[in-house]
C-alpha cells in the first residue's frame, strides 16, 4: 500500500534491466550490497529508503498499476505488449533494442494479395503495427524461438525483438522492416507520485543525471 | 459442453456479507452528504441505446462497452457511465425545470477490460451533477463537496488535485499539427511520458508553444506550481485561467486541508468532455483515482439543451477495499434466537416480529429440539436462546 512511513518500493524486472538498474543506484549512491547477495529473496533494501522488488518484466506493470510498487523499470517492449495505465517519466538508455519485421531472406514480404501469417511472442504489439498499415494478418503466438516458424513455413514473417540480428542471420532470415525502438523504462504508480512527489521526484532527478 | 454454473463472469464477483456491511456504510455516508446539499436521487436504466454514448464527446471507445441488440435490432449498451444518461434526462424531461439541477446517483457502471488485471467490469459509482450554472461558485461546490466525500472516507490520507483542461487546450491550439498529432500529444501528457513527449514536440518546433507543453505534465504540487506556470508562455488567455485556478486553488484552503489539495496542469484527460476545471481524488491505498469530475459544459448540448454542468463520480468498490483494509468489520451477530416447542411455533414467530420491532435481530429456529439450537446458537456466537412453551424461558449460551 502507498503507506506514508513504508519505503519507496521499486519493481526491477529481472536479469539484465536489473543488473543495469543497480548499476544506476549504486552510481546515485545507494548501497546495493544487499541486492549481490540476494540468494533466493525477492524483496531487497537499498540503502534505509529504498526497496527493490525483483519480478519477470510482465509483472513489474502490474504491481505498478496497482500501486504495490511506487516505481518500477521494465522494457518499452513489455509496455507496449502489455499497456496500463501509469507514468513513463523517463527513458533510461540502457537494454536498447528494437522490435522489427523479419523473415527469410531474399524473400518480398509484401508482394502478392494474400493474407500474410506473422508469427510473434508479441500479438498485440504486431496486431497494432499492421493496423496502422490497415494491412489484414493472421497472428500466431509461438512461445520460444519465433524464427523457426518461418523456416517451417508456419508464418510469412516474425515480429520480435532483434539485438544484434546474428540470430537471425545465422538461419538464413533478416530483418524487412523496423517496428519501434525499445530501451529500458522508468514507470511510475499514478498515485505515489503525488502522494510521494517530493520522493519520487527527487530519485527521478538523481537517475536524470546520472544517465 | 463446458458449464459455467459454479463461477461468475471475469471482472464481477459476489459481496459476501462484511463486504456487504462496508459498501453499505460507504453509500450511507456519501448519500447523506449529497441530500444534505439539496442533491436529489436519480436512477437510471441498466441499459440504455448505444447513441447516448456515442456522441462528439465521447469517451468510451466501443470495445469497453458491454453490447446488447433489442428485438428490433437496434444496438443497446449496459450502463458504462451515470453522467450521460443524467445529460439525457435533464435534456428531456427536466427541460423546463428551473435551474440549476441539484442530482445525485448510485448505481453500477459496467465497463469491459481486460481479464486478469485485477480490476473489475461492474463498479458502484456514486456522484454529483450539478446542470445550468458555469459560475465558479458551482465549481466550488461540487469540489467542497468532493473534499467532503473524501474526507469522509479517509480524514487523513486523501489528495485531492485540481487542474484546467483549457490550459492544454488553449496551448494545442496554437500548433500547426493534425488532429492525430494532438491526440498523440495529448496522450503523453496524460501518462506523463516526458521523453517521448519531448521528442515529439522537438520535432515539431522550439517555440514558445512547444516548451510550455513539455511543461505542463511536470507542473504538479502545491501553490508553487503556480509560479513555475508563470514561466510559460505570456497568453491573456492562459493567464486568465491560470488566475481563476490559482484563486479557486486558494480559496479551497481555507477549508484547512493542509498539504491535501493539490494541483496538477498535466490533467488532459477525456479531452473532449471536459471543458475546463477538473478534479482528481485520491485515498492512499488504491493505487488509481477514486474520484473524478469537472466542468463539461459542452455535453448537454450534444442532446439538445445547450446548458453548462458540472460533477463528478466517486468509485464506491475502491473506497470500501480501502477502508475494508484499514479496518476489521463484522457482520452483527444476531441477539437472540427463538426455539419454540411443537405447538408454540406461530408464538415463536409472533416473539421474534416482537423483538424485532425493539431494534433486536431475532433469529427463528427451525430446528426441531432445543438442543440442536443451543449448537447453532454457539457454532454462530449467539449469547441467548429464548424457549417458547407454555411458560417460556431464557437461556444463556457459553462460547
């Protein structure tokens, strides 16, 4: 709950956001030690004021949007897979990539009239993409290597996200079209950041500058 | 075929009992409130033609409306909001009634979202419309009243936040930019996305215009707020409502609600439907508003009465959960319950009516010996049986 006298509580999304996260508090100044040495807890202090709470990237939203968590950082890929109604206060540089359309290479994804089949761990974010094309597809959601639906002739193409393509390459698939940047975010509850603005603010400023 | 009679649909649920008490007790109060200003009951249908929420100042986009087709297969929606089909009536059958109009209203609204996000479809709103006045004293009103609300649920730890859609209205106004690019803009405001706000704004220009806008959604707090608004751009215009907000701002606290009045420039929501001064309560606890409303001066038109309103509506479902939260309720236990024996059971009912009357609650026993009564009575911490026979007798009860 967004009790006055309970630490500022921050959702990180496991892994790599994490890591790069607490690379940015301990800069700030925070003392993370506490989150090295985790072992298996899932709810760890940072300094006296803080406190980290360490979840796939689905869910840091959703502890956000219910205001168990004041703050959290997830991906824009998860935002815009997922939506939800909180702040995007800023875009904290790091965990860059970006969603693209891709598909076996050499081919012309959009030539001829038929229904085109994409294959994608992202439907939503595929399915808006398209919409705005005004362009009618099929979506398959595949829950693992999305390029293999392509070279089993499952899908025309994949929307997914794509770091540095040699996965892509390396099956004889590249990339037709880019969909959206991402980078990791800075969210924040509706709530806490008015009844905890001078807080929050405080933290947003100090992780501005040290971006 | 798969039979769902043992759940209820996503987004709903069943109150039980001490749920009940507490959302009782929240209508109670908040009710009280609103007859206490002259507010009078208004309830509507359920469902309602698909046109009254569909119109210029919409803001229900149509996938999050439950959808019905009548037998003459015209379009119907369940209630997703209480302020239209008010607009409606008053448009109607209040059109020669002298104004303003004092209404008030209670009932469910139902909105479709989407499933296993925690919130639910079927939400008990509560609210205020006040139609035929644009005077700031009906704006002071309707916000004391909301403060009242508020504090009434949670005495120390509510905000209450003003703001003037106009302000983004009147700056948005001056960009050589689409329809979709307002929209866009808007939107980034609304969830104060400052980078790609930012962004999207350079790309248009570095001008006055521009950077008053990247502003506005960081303009939020107390009366300091007002100084930093100075800073944007010079607008007889702007400076009129930037004036009327900080005098409204300022005359709210002398209500003494220290620290719990707020102001945030960055609300743009439902751009289309408000007009100009907007609220936005908050209890600590629930994590989205509680409380919403301001001035749409614009929607009784829409249904032919071109006359200004304002109002706003209170989620009854998210003040209960925080109040359910902050405090153990329980249902009453009943008083008493009455055993009578074989011949006696029309005197037993006669006794528990009588008991009743005298402000108890009286139980009936339908059990057909005293013994299996005297179970009940201590499985459900009743403290008194009462025996009705030819003489009848009291029985204490031990836990």
């Amino acid at each position: 709950m967004n009790n006055e006298n309970r630490k500022l509580r921050i959702a990180l999304t496991k892994g790599r956001l994490e890591k790069d996260t607490v690379g940015l508090l301990e800069k700030i100044g925070y003392d993370c030690s506490a989150v090295h040495d985790k072992g298996r807890k899932l709810i760890l202090p940072v300094g006296d004021k803080i406190e980290v709470v360490l979840a796939k990237a689905a869910d840091v939203i959703t502890y956000v949007e219910h205001g168990v968590c004041d703050m959290g950082v997830v991906g824009k890929d998860t935002i815009m897979e997922m939506s939800g109604k909180f702040f995007e206060v800023a875009d904290l540089g790091f965990g860059r990539c970006k969603f693209a359309l891709a598909g076996k290479k050499g081919t012309n994804f959009y030539e001829g009239f038929n229904v085109k089949t994409i294959a994608t761990k992202y439907p939503n974010v595929s399915r808006s993409f398209f919409e705005k094309k005004g362009m009618d597809v099929d979506i398959v959601k595949i829950e693992g290597s999305v390029e293999l639906a392509p070279l089993l002739d499952l899908a025309d193409a994949i929307v997914d996200i794509v770091e540095t393509g040699t996965t892509l390459k390396e099956n004889g698939l590249e990339v037709f079209e880019d969909v959206a940047p991402i980078s990791a975010r800075l969210i924040v509850n509706t709530v806490s950041l008015k009844i905890r603005q001078q807080e929050i603010e405080e933290l947003i400023k100090s992780i501005e500058e040290n971006l | 075929m798969k039979r769902f009679d043992l759940i209820t649909p996503e987004g709903t649920k069943d109150l039980l009992f001490e749920d009940c008490v507490v959302r009782n007790g929240v209508e109670k109060k908040i009710s009280d409130i609103f007859k206490s200003k002259g507010y009078c009951e208004i309830k509507t249908p359920g469902i309602e033609f698909f046109d009254v929420f569909n119109l210029r100042s919409r803001y229900f986009p149509q996938e999050s409306m439950y959808k019905l087709v009548d037998n003459k297969g015209r379009l119907l929606v369940v209630r997703p909001d209480s302020t239209m089909p008010i607009a409606r009536v008053a448009a109607t059958r209040l059109r020669e009634a002298k104004l303003p109009l004092r209404m008030f209203y209670n009932q469910n609204v139902y909105r479709s979202k989407s499933a296993m996000r925690g919130r639910s479809d079927e939400i008990k709103q509560m609210g205020i419309e006040l139609i035929g006045s644009d005077s700031k004293r009906a704006d002071l009103e309707v916000i004391t009243t909301a403060i009242e609300v508020l504090s009434s649920c949670d005495n120390d730890k509510f905000r209450l936040e003003l703001g003037n859609i106009g302000l983004f209205r009147k700056l948005v106004e001056k960009l050589p930019v689409t329809e979709e690019t307002r929209e866009e803009i808007r939107s980034l405001i609304e969830v104060k996305n400052y980078p790609a706000l930012n962004d999207l704004l350079d790309s248009i220009g570095d001008t006055e215009v521009t950077n008053s806008l990247k502003q506005l959604p960081r303009l939020f707090g107390g009366v300091e707020v007002f100084d930093k608004a100075a800073e944007l751009m010079n607008d007889s215009e702007i400076d009129q409502i930037l004036a009327e907000l900080k005098a409204l701002y300022t005359s709210l606290l002398s209500l003494g609600y220290d620290g719990k009045i707020t102001v945030d420039l960055g609300i743009v929501n439902k751009m289309h439907y408000y007009t100009g001064v907007v609220i936005k309560g908050y209890l600590e606890g629930y994590g989205d508003a509680v409380l919403s409303g301001g001035r749409y001066n614009h929607l009784l038109a829409e249904f032919g009465y071109d006359v200004p309103a304002t109002g706003f509506a209170i989620n009854v479902d998210a003040v209960s959960t925080v109040l359910k939260r902050k405090e153990t309720v329980k249902v009453p236990v009943a008083d008493v319950i009455v055993f009578a024996e074989d011949g006696y059971v029309i005197d037993g009912l006669k006794l528990v009516s009588k008991l009743g009357t005298e402000g108890k609650i009286a139980l009936n026993s339908v059990f057909d010996t005293l013994e299996e009564t005297k179970n009940y009575a201590r499985e459900y911490g009743i403290k008194k049986v009462i025996c009705v026979s030819d003489k009848t007798t009291e029985i204490t009860v031990e836990g």
